[in-house]
C-alpha cells in the first residue's frame, strides 16, 4: 500500500508530459496557404532577349476570368478569358522568376503546372539551366511536360484555344492525339545521364490555318529538337521522330497512306499494338543493332481498285507498310547519328547484353556512335482489312 502514493505521482506526471507532447504536434497548417491567396500556374515558359537575359513568363488561372494588361519595371502581363500570362526579366531564370513574384500580390503556386516550354534561342544556349531550375523546384512535378517553341515560347502561353480553357490544356492533350512523342521533366532528366547528355523534345508552335477561307490559330507538332552535352544539334521531322518512338518500343499509333506499286489510289493504314525489340551484336570489330518491329493494321480508306478480301492484296499493303517502317527506323537512326546524341538509347542495348565491350568505349561512345551498322525487320500484319469492297 505504501507504493501507491508514488504510483499515482508517477502516472500524473506521464499524463502531463503526454499531453505536452500531444499539443507539440497539434499545431495545424501554419505553414500551408489559402487557396484564395494563390495564383495557380498553369504552364511557364523560358526565352532570352537579344542581351541574352532570361524572361520567364506564367500562365495563371483566373476563375473569374478577369482581363488584365500592363507593364512594370521588368515585368508585364496580358489576359484575355480565363488565364493571365505574366513576364520577367533578369540574368537567371530564379531573378526572372523573382521578378515576377514582388509583383503579385499572390503566391505563384506551381503545384498545378503541366508544361514549360523552352524558347528556341533559349534551348540553344542555356537548356541545362532550364532542366536544372525545373528540376531544382520542388513544387514542379516530374511529370511536367518539356517543350521546345519553334520561336518565342511565350507565344505559346498567349495562345487562347477556341474550346479548351488555356493552352496549358492543348499542349497536356497534344501528345495523346498525333505527337508520338511527350517528354516529361523526368524523361528528359534521365536521358541526359547517357553518353554526351543526349535529349529529344518535341518542337511545338502556333500556326495560323486556313480552312474553307476560314483562318485559325492551332498548336501544331513540327517533329523534334535533338541535343547532344547540353546543346542543340540537330531536328527531326515527325517521322523520323516516329523512328526514334519505334526504336524505344514507345510508339503509340498513327496512319500510314500507302501507295502500292503498280495500282493508282491509296490504301490508309492505322498501325497499333506496336511492340520492338532491339538487339545489338559485336563482330570482328563492328557494332550492330537489329530492330525487330511487331504490330497490327486496320485499313481505315482504300481508293485503289484492289480487294482488300484477297490474301495477296493483304501481302501487298504488309510489304509495303514494313518497308515504310524500315525505312522510317533507318534514316531516324542515321539522322541522330549524324548528330552524334544517341537518343535511341542503343548504349543501353550494347550496355545489357555486351557489359564488358561496351565499358571499354563508354567514355569514347562518340567515336562508336556514328559507325553502327543498323539492321531492321518489320512484321506488320493487316489485322483488319474492313468488309467493305
């Protein structure tokens, strides 16, 4: 019994020392922001000034839709409709950025960015301190889509869209329409640990359209920018840019128009369920790489007067698709090689299967780079001709 008094000093001063632990971390979001005190960016975009000075702009979301214009000292912003693009200047992307931040009354929350785009001049000469910021930023998300403007990457942010609610949204939905190509901050991160820092991004631009004497603004893919250590190098059409997809098993799907020798008219062929596999082999001093590329085809138009019922004219239009494809794979290949930026990542392929071998050169892959022998082997099927003759 002379034990209890000392038991219940024990448990009072447990209950104490429990509850100022409990209230050490009862202390709310005092670090955490209100959503009326954000500026939601929705896309960026970096270029440079004939002095070479960085001008960063934003695109933010106006639920309002509020419509304003203006300049001040360094920085300066247009809107129309429901977004807000927004500009600064400085010698750094950071000074650029901080020069647009002193001068909203809000947070730039990045949180919600889905596309950055690199003006071309900007790409050509300071790409690495594009990724790096992006990179550096923790509220800029790995899944980031990376752009590259065929001019002024602003131009892209200013575009407005006729049904989407900002440009923000057409670049995040272009590359699952007709691109093949979406590169992510992460992707493009990733690719720059290979030999000579080796990047492909697609190269994006507005273009005014006509169509039936009516002219439009859209966002269009022209292929893309090839970099080799940090620098631009090169461009790939859109279907050399289909080689390189092809090469990497990351081909999604698009049509072929196929003119078939000997017959007038065109037979249009969609290509999915694309799979690649790709092989290297090292023989008396020459390095080779086999493509092999495995899919199926569905006709969507046929305007020749063959038909299509007819299990030669189906020979015909999967010879003629997979020599299209050999074709496409070779001269990717060879365009890329010219550039020296092994953006097909053949070292990797060297490196699974011929570790030692390829350890020897790895610090040499220039030199070994531009002399692989390639060799493709398409096995395209017409997996649906249609049934309509």
């Amino acid at each position: 019994m002379f034990l209890l008094p000392y038991l219940l000093k024990i448990k009072k001063v447990l209950f104490i020392v429990s509850l100022f632990c409990s209230f050490s971390v009862m202390t709310g979001c005092w670090d955490q922001r209100e959503l009326n005190t954000l500026a939601l960016v929705t896309a960026s975009s970096f270029d440079l000034d004939e002095n070479n000075n960085v001008i960063a702009s934003v695109q933010i979301f106006t639920p309002h839709g509020t419509s304003s214009s203006g300049t001040s000292e360094g920085s300066s912003g247009t809107g129309a409709g429901a977004d807000l693009v927004l500009s600064g200047k400085g010698s750094s992307i950071s000074e650029a950025v901080n020069n647009i931040e002193t001068r909203v009354p809000r947070y730039l929350f990045r949180g919600q960015n889905s596309a950055i785009v690199f003006g071309h001049h900007f790409a050509e000469k300071r790409l690495k301190e594009g990724l790096d910021y992006a990179a550096r930023f923790y509220e800029i998300k790995e899944r980031t889509l990376i752009y590259v403007a065929k001019d002024q990457g602003v131009d892209l942010l200013q575009y407005r869209p006729n049904i989407e609610r900002n440009s923000a949204d057409v670049m995040e939905y272009l590359i699952e329409k007709n691109a093949n190509l979406g590169m992510t901050l992460k992707d493009a991160t990733l690719m720059r640990l290979g030999p000579n820092k080796p990047v492909i991004l697609p190269v994006i631009e507005v273009k005014k359209l006509r169509v039936k004497g009516y002219a439009e603004r859209r966002i269009i893919n022209l292929g893309s920018a090839i970099f080799s250590n940090d620098h631009l190098v090169g461009t790939l059409n859109r279907h050399d840019t289909y080689g390189q997809r092809l090469v990497l098993n990351e081909f999604k799907q698009t049509v072929f128009p196929l003119h078939l020798k000997g017959h007038s008219g065109q037979v249009s062929l969609n290509i999915q369920n694309v799979k690649t596999a790709t092989h290297s082999t090292i023989k008396n001093g020459r390095w080779i790489i086999t493509v092999n590329v495995s899919g199926e085809g569905i006709v969507f138009e046929n305007t020749t007067n063959l038909s299509l019922l007819k299990v030669k004219t189906e020979h015909k239009i999967e010879k003629e698709i997979n020599k299209r494809l050999r074709s496409i794979i070779i001269h990717s290949i060879k365009q890329t090689q010219h550039m020296n930026s092994d953006v097909m990542n053949l070292h990797d392929v060297f490196y699974r299967e011929h570790s030692d071998e390829y350890n020897k050169v790895r610090h040499n892959w220039e030199d070994i780079y531009p002399r692989i022998d390639v060799k493709v082997n398409g096995h395209i099927k017409v997996y649906d001709p249609g049934m309509i003759e």
